[in-house]
C-alpha cells in the first residue's frame, strides 16, 4: 500500500522524542510522503528544520487562524519572505495552514477573513496549492476562493461540511481531506458525505498528533495510523484499501505536482 499523509504536524513537541522513529516505522508501513503543515511564523523554522532532515517530508508555510492573537501584521511580508526563500525548492509544496474558524468564538471573524484573503492572494502569487483549515467556514471559505481564482486549488483538510459544500469545492478543483474524524460511530453524516463524493476529489490525512481515530480516543495521533485510517475509510466507501489508497494517493500526488 502506497499512501500520503497530506496533513500532519510532525514539527511538533509531541514527536520530540520519536520523530525519527515514527518517520521510519511510516515509511515501512507505505506512508511514503507527508506533508507538514505551519501554524505560526515562531514555528516556521522548527517545521523546515524537520521536514529538511528527513526523506519524504514535505512543507507548507502559513499563519492558521487558531493562533489569530500570536499573528502581527508584519508575518505576511515574512511569509512573502520566507516562501521567496525556498520557492524553488522541491519540498516546500503549499501555503498552509490557512483558513476561517467560526467555531471558537474568540477569534474575531473580520481579522481572520483579513487575515486569509492575504495568504490565499500570496499562493496565487506563489502558485502555490492552499491547504485550508474551515469550520463552520465553508461558505465563506468558498467565496473568497471564488473571487482569487487560484491556478492549482488546494485540500480542504479535515473535511466537516455538507454535500452541497463539498461540492462547491470540488467545482473549484479542491480535494477533500479525511482522516480520523470519519472513524468515530458517531460521524455518521460525514462517512454518508464521503460515500457520495467522487474518488478523484478525496485526499488520506492524520493532522497528527491531533484528531486521533476511534482507536486512539485521548492518544497521540501519529501518520502511522493512516494504513488503518485509509482501511476503515475504504470500507466506508466501498472499495479495497489497496484501491482507496492508490487513487487518493494519486489525488495528492496529481495536486503537487510528484511524478513519483
Ligand atoms: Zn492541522
């Protein structure tokens, strides 16, 4: 089984004491590829260093909304910067994480559509994919995608939206991600969304150490779980694993630009 895990935070203290290992036990699992995706500007470095020091890794640079009150106005020019600085380097694949969380209340919805419409005008200019954090977003999400009219579209990581929604992103050339959400009994509308959808739009992620599957409630979450994460999907879907995990495979693959 060939698979990608097309969001992960292995830059992250939680694989401090392991990393290599876990990178390692992937690779003989199948998980040939993963991408690591960037939340602050104070972490940017930290992700670069981890995803240099190991085959296989691949980044994205970007300032994700979760973190809205650690971001100044001066990490966009930074972004710019830093994005000008590996642009022709053949692990930095997308400007991510980005995106509107209308979940937490907190984050105040006007600075994060501020916010996001810069960074996606930045991967336009870039031509860089977009890898997109949306909850309780998507319409939002889709309008300001709408109107930048990127050359190679992105993944909706963590997909949690309708049918309809999916959709809308699909029209604009977008993949979906799924991973552990759709594992739990209880994500019964998402795994009906997910056997709707067409192959060719579905993208295989862990966001590890985050979003554990079912059988990890309260654990770390690590891309070794995305054999099990992509057998329990197929099932889902009504495909073999093998199968499941070739086609998004190439979905990824196909969106990056990877020839192998
Ligand atoms: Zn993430």
């Amino acid at each position: 089984m060939r698979l990608i895990d097309s969001h992960c935070h292995l830059d992250f203290p939680a694989f401090d004491q392991d990393r290599a290992a876990v990178i390692a036990h992937c690779q003989t699992l199948g998980v040939e590829k993963m991408i690591v995706v960037g939340v602050t500007r104070q972490h940017w470095s930290r992700l670069w260093d981890t995803v240099s020091n190991h085959d296989g890794l691949y980044g994205a640079f970007g300032l994700h909304p979760y973190f809205l009150a650690e971001h100044q106005d001066s990490d966009i020019p930074a972004l710019v910067e830093q994005l000008s600085l590996y642009r022709d380097h053949p692990k930095l694949c997308a400007v991510g994480e980005i995106g509107l969380d209308f979940l937490l209340q907190e984050l105040d919805p006007k600075q994060q559509i501020h916010l996001f419409e810069q960074q996606v005008a930045i991967a336009a200019e870039f031509n860089l994919p977009v890898i997109i954090h949306s909850r309780r977003a998507n319409a939002q999400v889709t309008a300001i995608l709408k109107k930048a009219k990127l050359s190679r579209a992105g993944i909706i990581h963590a997909f949690s939206g309708s049918y309809e929604e999916a959709l809308e992103y699909i029209k604009l050339g977008f993949l979906l991600g799924f991973g552990g959400a759709a594992t739990w009994p209880r994500a019964t509308r998402l795994q009906s969304v997910l056997k709707r959808l067409p192959i060719a739009s579905i993208a295989l992620e862990t966001d590890s150490p985050d979003m554990p599957p079912e059988w990890l409630a309260g654990q770390r979450n690590s891309p070794e779980q995305l054999p099990s994460i992509c057998q329990y999907l197929a099932d889902i879907y009504g495909l073999s694993s093998t199968a499941f995990a070739a086609q998004t495979s190439t979905n990824v693959q196909r969106l990056f630009g990877w020839t192998v």
